[in-house]
C-alpha cells in the first residue's frame, strides 16, 4: 500500500528527522546583505534595509513609493520600415534541427521580432522531435557573450578575406608537397557535408576527413560492427515491450546517441501489460531511478551477472541467484524482453546476442546515423602528426586537448603542423594552438541537412542573421573549393541543389517547412555474427579492485558542448539535486569507510570532503565527494562536460574527467582516492523547499494491487479518496469548504495533470519554463543560500519498503530512526533505507488553488484568482512581505531578493545586451523585492484564446496543450495542460483516472494541478 512507505529528501534527513523544521526555522533568521548585491549604485545609495524601511514607513507608503521607483524607464526605437513577415507582437515559428556533433531533435523555432527565443518540440518528427533540456537550452548559447566574434590570423583580428587567402596558401602547399590535409570533425551525418567534402577531396586528393568526438559511443560502434557488420547504432522501440533489462546503460539519458524515454513512458502506463524495467548498476542513474526492481552491484560484479545471464539465456546454466531470477523472467517474455548494456563493447555485443536469442520486438532493424567515430582511424590520425605527414589541420568545433586522454601529447604535436586552422566557437585549447581562426556558426544561424536514422532526413535553417562574423565549415569548404568571390559559394544553393536527389517528389520549401521528411536511405540491421566467447573474455579481463569508477554524462551538460550554459550548469541533478558541480559520488558504507563526510553547516548548507582521484597513474586533484544513496558499494561515479577551461565565464566548473576515459570504456578499476583534508561548498537545493515532513504527497502501489485491489475500498484502497465526517456524515473532502465557490463553467478552466508514472526527472520542463518565462540564473552562491528563482521544481523522494506500518510503530512508541532502521532492500536482508532506495520525481509548481491560501494575506492584493482557474501575480503592486509565501503550503512561490539583470554580481545572460535578447518580452523582467511563481503561462493561454476569437472559432484541446510551456516540452506526456470545461479535452479524461489525487487535500486549497499515483511493477516482498 502507498503508507507502507518511508520517504526521505536526504541522508541528512533520515539522521536528523528535526531537519524539516530547522530549515522552516532558519529561512529569515539572517539580515539580508542588501548593500552588497544592490545593481543601482545612484538608485539604490541608502544604507537603510528594506526591513527597517518597512518598519519606518509602514505598508501602505512602502507600496507606493516601491510601486513608483523599482521600474527603470528604457526608451525603444520602433521599426522604421518593417519586415514584411514579422509583424510586432505576433511570434513566428521556424521548423529546424537543432545538432551540435552530440545532441539532436527536430525542433520548432520560436522567434520575436527576428530573434529566436524559445525551442519546441517538432510534432512533425515523433519520437526524433523530443526535446531534452540541452536542446531547450541551447537557445541561450547563440547568445553566449563568450563566444569568438572575429576572425583571427596569428592571434589578430583579420578579415575573412586574409584568413581565406592563408589557408588556400596552406591547402596548395599541402598538396603540392604530397602532405595530408585533414579535416578534423565531430559526427556530422549530413549527406550535403559529406558530397561537399567529396567534391573538396577531389581538388586535393591528399584530404582526409577524420572524425572525433569528446564522447564518442565508440564501444558501442564497435560492437554494433561485429554483431550487425555495420557501423551504426540500433534503434529501439519499447512500445511492444513488457520487460527492459538494462546493465549500466542510462537509456532515459544519453545512450547510443539517443533517449528512450518517449516509448519507455508509453509502455508504461499502468495495465496487465505494463513494462517491467530490471536495473543493474553501480551509479545511482536517471533510468536506475525510474527502475521497478534496481541491482546495484560496483561494476566487475555488472559484468558477471551479464554474463552469467547471458549463459543461462542461451542454455549454459548459471549458479549465480540474481542472473538466475533475471534470466528467468526473461526467457517467460522472450521476444517482449529486450536487454540493453553499456560500458564496454563486449557487454555490448552480450546484450545484442541476447535480444538475437529472444528476437526481441524491440529491436527495429533501423540505423541510428548520428555517431561515426571509428577509434582507429583517429589512431591513424594521430600517427600522421606525429610523423609530420599533415600539412594542413582543419578542426571543426572539436577540442582534442580537452577531452582526449592524451590531449597535451596531441597540443605538442601540433606543432609539426604548418597549418592549423580552428573553426571554433571559443578561445578553447585548439584556438589557442590554431593560426587561423573562424568563429564557427551556431545552429540557428546555418543551413544544413542531417540523416539521424534510416528513412529519415532533416533540414536546418536560420532563424536569425549572423550575430558575429562567424561561418558554418560548409561555407568555409565551399570558398576553399571554388577559390574566392566565386558566385557558387552559395550554400543555401548548393544545399537546395544537393537535397533534390533525396526529397524527389517533395519539394524543398514544403521539406524545410515540416522540418523533416522521408529519406531514400532504407538502411536495415540485421543480426549477422558476434563473437561470445571474445565478449565474455573482454568481461572477465575487467580486473576488480576494492573501488571502481563508472563515468557519465548528467542530463544537464551531456559531454560539455554547451558548457558554458548558465541554464544548464544551474539546473540540479535530478538525482543529488546539485547544481553548478560535478563530484565523485560514493556509497555511505564506503564513505564511512575512507571517512568521506558530508555534513550540513549552521545554515543547512551542505559541506564535502576533497579527495585526490588517482585511476592508473591519473591524479585529478580536488574532486568533491558527495555520498549518494543507491551507489554500489565499492564504486564511485563521476560525470564528463565539466572544467572545461578557456571555454567561457561558466564553463570552468567542476573537474575534467576526461583524462580517466579512454573513448570506449565507461567503468575504469584501479581506483584510489586520498583525502586532502580540505572541505567543498555544495550548491544544492534538496534539503529546501521541503513540504513541512508531509510525505503522503508522492504516491506510489504495486501493479498487482493497483489491479486487484478497488482504489477506494475502504480497507486496502491505494487512493481512497479523502472523506471527512461531519454532522451530516462523511462527506468528499473537496465538497467541503469555507468559502463560497464562484462559477467557474463560463469559458476555458484550466488543469495541470502530472502522472509519476511518466515523469522521468530529466528536467526539460525546468529549462522550458525558465526560457518561456524569463527566470533568471542566480549563481552558486545564491542557490547554495537557497535563493533560487525556479518556477518550476521536480522534488526527488527517496523512498523504502518498511516491515511495520509508520502508525503502528508510532503507536507503540517507536522513535522516527528507528522505524527507518526497520526498512527492507530488495534482498529481503535487513538494509538501511539508503543502501538502495526507490526514487520517486514530482514536478511541483504553483498549485494555482481555487481557494489560494496566498490571496488571502497580501496586504496589497498582488496576487488574486482569475476566473480561468490561474493564481494571478501583480508585480508593480507586489512589496514583498512574503506572506503568501509564507502562507503556501507547497512552498512554490520565490522571492526575488536582488537584481538579476545588468547586475555585474550576477554575470549571466541578463547582464549583457546579447543575452538578454533571449527574454521573452510577453513576461516582464521582475525586479528586485517582488514576489514571483508559475503563472501556467498565461501569456500564451491569453494568446491562443484571442486568436480563436479572431477567427471566430473554438480553442483546440491540442491548442491548450501546447500553450503551457513545461507541458508542451514535457518528451514523455507526463504533463497534461488543458480546459477542463471542454469535455473532449484530455486533461478532463485524466481527472476521471482512479490514479488522480491532489497534493495536501486535507488543507482544502482545491488545486487545479492533480497528480497520478505512480504504479511499481514489481511483487513486493
């Protein structure tokens, strides 16, 4: 049942259950340092706080005064001669393709006034059209600050006339000299590159076109050649699947370059046929969080229960207990099981020969196109340099020297390069080592093609004239091809021209307005060998060691491209809930063991050991350890993408782990860590906006009970509805109330539905919604005083199974720690609640209450009810008090405590005219001593009722949806927006689930966000 559960935010939680009320206690306990964070100098001069100015003047002549000073006044310059297709006001929208060499989605542009300002999913694509939250950020990156904005010669600004006619010099003596010429790029799977590269190697036949990628997905190539004799990546669909057996592969995050969450999400919806999804691993990953049944062994134990599975599957027999229940469960749903592995290319190859074994439905025989690293070739390549066979280097956005294990061997060598040239969008490593340099386009301003998989085809456009003086490698080939001022170094036109042969019959205007298209490349994979024997050898090679090291990538930075993101360095781990760091995660037991401490200082800000991480004579030093619940016992985690240096103001966080990862193997052994004896500071927000030691608020059941057991029986119902007795008997707890309800039939209602079952934590509605709404980024230092702006949060809940019933234990006198003490793991073993919790993600936002405890203590009614079901904010009326966010029960509103923008202390996007063309100028910027929150995007709800109304027509439920940001970015439908006044609506077809439940409805604020109870398929024991 839902109460058989213990639910905790942290371990410092389960030490200290007092901790809730501590926060509570000590969230103004502190004067606010005003005057060292004040933007305005001549504005804001006084010494006197804003308290003690409350104090003085009172209420009622602070709202004046405040309501009359806070806004500045900027003047505009209208249009003189205005666009012809841009009319002021009105957005336009663009269908693209959004690839920087890691990540890829065909994606709708939304621009204002000429400006791109918002990234959507493209409904056109499918599954290829999710977004996660890399793709909605990177809006952000085309107007990073930090970027190349010049060509550079010998590390002067120069034209790019001067830069091309060095560079043609370099290409004719190259050639004339016998010497290779290279281009050195990420994957680019583009037919129009690579014809073009084609026509450049045929004016210089010594060109090679050489392919590098920071995270490479080279064992995985590897393996998909032996298995399928193809490099290419397979495709997955688990649509048709009840049972997913994944060892380490994070297949909700980044794996074989792509995500699964979007069929993953739609097989699982609560059922008879339910998806079954078995984890084993050693980090505590976004897919090992959303697992039924999670194993977490260190990784020399993953591979030999991949192995011993393996065995059993194929009729060899195994000893081992859990491969043994694994296989088992496998073998009853056989070609409805799938198996996926990642780490090495031999548990690759296993997996493959498994799911061969099952003929799993979830195998397409589609190709994935996007990744082309062969480790190999770029052997060859390094070989060439060091021999001083290149005589020309051309690097295409990538930076070797910061993430190749051998990048400072490779800076040494290029100097036997005579030419070497860097199209880079930083002052990286490789621009410091290049010659000549060309600020490479970013993806909203190119032209361009990409075959992500069999059948499918691509187009990218521009969604905005070049910033900087900047361009795309294919503009650079062109002019080093044709010579310069040639009329043909048109891409667009050679881009039209070469995409004829694959859109045959579809035109190229109608092809770039869908954004994606069917291609004639029918591509099929097929199972045509496999060497077992060989993949079971690579396994057992991995020596154990008393720790082992899994590296990976976070949902947020990936392999680093965007580094230099605010968005993506602030938003927190789903899993630690950290943000602005990466660190070495390590289990408690271990922790304990190498007295690692995490420990929570006087103002409930978490502190962390410094260790030295050694891994085969590889010391990175000062890397923070966070203890993590979940993580394997004798293995430690640490992510990619971070301390990337000469990247960018933001990018030099963290520590480089690149050094420890050889392009193909994810788990290292070997690993030693010694304890500087210094102390880092934590920037994270999973100990605040705590629910007050609530817990019934994430609810969760068995499958078996969700389908035999009546939600509402009086005895075992899982979600009986809340009922309270009166004199007139016992009543539905939202029949009763207070306050008279007002009419809220007549026009649009709107509702919030959240299924748990759905939600993966990923966080792409988090970036959505910071991006629709101009949520600022604050910084380290204000996220570790917990002073973030988010509007919209997913709390992670650790939770475990407990042998007695919370009220019973608390009946016989039992203490807090000790009903945790009583939990039990997946083993039936006596565990501590964090050896191996489940996970629960809840995306909470404002509640927008029809009876808002808010409302009724703003002493300057800032914040009121909108017939249309929103909790509306009045900013120019709103002084600050906080009562209303004292008053919240969910703890979703936030106070806006300094200037965020053009405040040189807060050196993010909003302080420079480029970034802040990112903000959408439908929400107002707050300002300083405001309160602010989740307005369920009115701006765009308003927008899409007046342009029914100009049309004199109804709203579209798929209008709706789309017009509340978290929800229309949300890749796997666990967030529904709609108008519960349309009864073909969906979101009032979800309200009528026996799933449906509302947070705290003991405290009748009567939302209009309901949640889903998340259904685990597993049989508890």
């Amino acid at each position: 049942m839902a109460s058989n559960k213990i639910q905790f935010r942290s371990i410092h939680e389960l030490k200290d259950p007092a901790l809730n009320n501590k926060l509570a206690q000590k969230e103004f306990q502190e004067e606010i340092p005003v005057e060292d964070f004040l933007g305005d100098a001549e504005q804001n001069g006084s010494s006197t706080s804003r308290r003690d100015f409350l104090k003085i003047l009172g209420f009622s002549t602070a709202a004046v005064t405040l309501a009359a000073c806070e806004a500045p006044v900027i003047k505009t310059i209208p249009y003189v001669v205005k666009p012809h297709d841009i009319i002021p006001g009105v957005p336009n929208y663009y269908a693209s393709t959004y690839f920087d060499g890691f990540d890829f989605a065909s994606v709708l542009v939304k621009t204002r006034e000429g400006r791109p300002i918002k990234i959507d999913p493209n409904p056109a694509a499918g599954d290829l059209g999710k977004t996660n939250a890399r793709a909605q950020a990177s809006v952000l990156s085309l107007y990073d600050n930090d970027k190349v904005k010049q060509p550079k010669l010998d590390g002067k600004d120069e034209t790019f006339d001067k830069v091309d006619s060095f560079v043609l010099k370099g290409l004719a003596d190259a050639n004339a000299a016998g010497k290779k010429i290279v281009l050195l790029s990420h994957s680019f799977p583009s037919p129009t590159f690579k014809k073009l590269f084609a026509e450049f190697k045929a004016k210089y036949p010594t060109a090679e076109l050489v392919t590098y990628d920071a995270y490479p997905h080279s064992a995985a190539l590897d393996a998909a050649q032996e298995v399928f004799g193809q490099r290419a990546l397979p495709v997955y669909d688990l649509k048709g699947s009840e049972l997913v057996v994944s060892f380490q592969a994070d297949f909700l995050g980044d794996y074989n370059a792509s995500s699964l969450e979007t069929s993953y999400a739609a097989a699982r919806k609560p059922g008879p046929n339910m998806l079954r999804h078995i984890q084993v691993e050693s980090n505590m990953s976004l897919t090992g969080a959303n697992a039924d049944s999670r194993y977490r062994l260190k990784p020399s134990a993953v591979n030999k229960t991949l192995v011993e599975v393996y065995n059993a599957i194929v009729g060899g027999g195994t000893s081992d207990k859990t491969a043994t229940e694994i296989a088992n469960e496998l073998k009853a749903k056989g070609s409805k099981a799938v198996v996926l592995a990642d780490g090495s290319k031999g548990a690759q190859v296993l997996a493959h020969l498994i799911n061969q074994k099952l003929g799993s439905v979830a195998f397409t025989g589609k190709a994935n196109f996007l990744k082309e690293f062969d480790k190999a070739r770029y052997q060859e390549f390094l070989g060439w340099v060091n021999a001083g066979q290149v005589g020309v280097l051309i690097a295409n956005n990538v930076d070797p020297i910061y993430s190749h294990p051998k990048g400072e061997d490779f800076k040494k060598s290029l100097a036997k390069v005579a030419c070497v040239v860097a199209v880079a969008d930083k002052k990286n490593e490789m621009y410091k080592a290049a010659k000549a340099v060309i600020p490479v386009a970013n993806w909203l301003e190119s032209w361009g093609d990409i075959e992500p998989q069999t059948g499918v085809y691509s187009l990218m456009q521009p969604t905005i004239q070049k910033i900087y003086k900047s361009r795309q490698i294919e503009e650079s080939l062109l002019v080093w091809k044709n010579g310069k001022n040639n009329a043909a170094n048109n891409y667009y036109d050679y881009l039209k021209a070469s995409s004829a042969s694959i859109l045959g019959s579809t035109s190229f205007n109608k092809a770039l307005y869908n954004g994606i298209t069917t291609s004639n490349n029918a591509t099929a994979l097929s199972y045509a060998g496999g060497n077992a024997a060989q993949a079971i050898a690579e396994l057992g090679n991995f020596k154990a060691s008393e720790l082992e090291l899994v590296l990976y990538t976070k949902p947020s930075m990936g392999d680093g491209t965007q580094a230099n993101n605010p968005w993506l360095q602030e938003l927190p781990d789903p899993i630690t809930r950290m943000s602005w760091d990466n660190y070495l995660t390590i289990s408690p037991k271990d922790a304990e063991k190498f007295a690692i401490e995490n420990d929570l200082n006087a103002r409930m800000q978490l502190d962390g050991s410094i260790v030295n991480l050694t891994v085969n004579g590889v010391t990175i030093k000062d890397v923070p350890v966070f203890i993590q619940p979940g993580q394997a016992e004798g293995s430690v985690g640490l992510a990619l993408g971070y301390g990337k240096k000469n990247s960018g103001t933001t990018a030099d966080t963290g520590v480089n782990a690149y050094p420890l990862f050889d392009g193909s193997n994810l788990t290292v052994s070997g690993v030693k860590i010694e304890k500087t004896g210094e102390d880092h500071e934590f920037a994270g927000i999973q100990l605040q906006n705590t629910l007050m030691g609530r817990y019934e608020i994430a609810k969760e059941v068995p499958l078996a009970e969700f389908l035999t057991v009546a939600f509402d029986d009086e005895h075992k119902g899982w979600n009986k509805p809340l009922e309270y007795h009166t004199i007139s008997g016992a009543l539905p707890a939202r029949k009763i109330d207070l306050w008279d309800a007002f009419d809220d039939t007549d026009g649009p209602h709107f509702n919030l539905s959240i299924d748990l079952n759905s939600c993966t934590g990923c966080g792409a509605c988090i970036i959505a919604c910071q991006a629709e709404n101009n949520v600022p980024v604050v910084g380290k230092e204000e996220i570790r005083m917990s002073r973030d702006m988010y509007w919209l949060r997913i709390d992670r809940y650790y939770s475990s199974r407990q042998k007695v019933e919370v009220y019973e234990g608390l009946k016989e006198g039992m203490a807090v720690p000790e009903l945790y003490g009583t939990a039990f793991g997946d083993g039936g073993a006596l565990n501590h609640p964090a050896d191996n919790p489940d996970v629960i993600f809840q995306p909470v936002m404002c509640q927008h209450c029809n009876h808002a405890p808010c409302e009724t203590v703003c002493p300057v009614a800032a914040t009121s009810h909108g017939k249309q079901g929103q909790n509306h904010m009045a900013y120019n009326r709103c002084i600050g008090t906080r009562y209303c966010a004292n008053n919240c029960p969910y703890k979703v509103r936030r106070f806006n405590w300094f200037t965020y923008n053009l405040n040189d202390k807060f050196d993010f996007n909003m302080n420079n005219d480029l970034g802040r063309m990112v903000l959408n100028p439908d929400v107002v910027v707050r300002t300083r001593g405001v309160m602010e929150k989740c307005s369920m995007c009115i701006q765009e709800t308003q927008a899409t009722i007046l342009a029914a109304k100009r049309d004199n027509r109804k709203v579209t439920d798929s209008e709706f949806k789309n017009s509340c940001a978290c929800a229309a970015a949300c890749s796997t439908g666990a967030m529904t927006f709609g108008d519960m006044n349309d009864k073909e609506s969906e979101v009032r077809e979800l309200y009528s689930s026996n799933r449906r439940y509302y947070l705290l409805e003991e405290i009748g604020t009567k939302p209009n966000v309901f949640y889903h109870t998340k259904v685990r398929n597993r049989v508890e024991k």
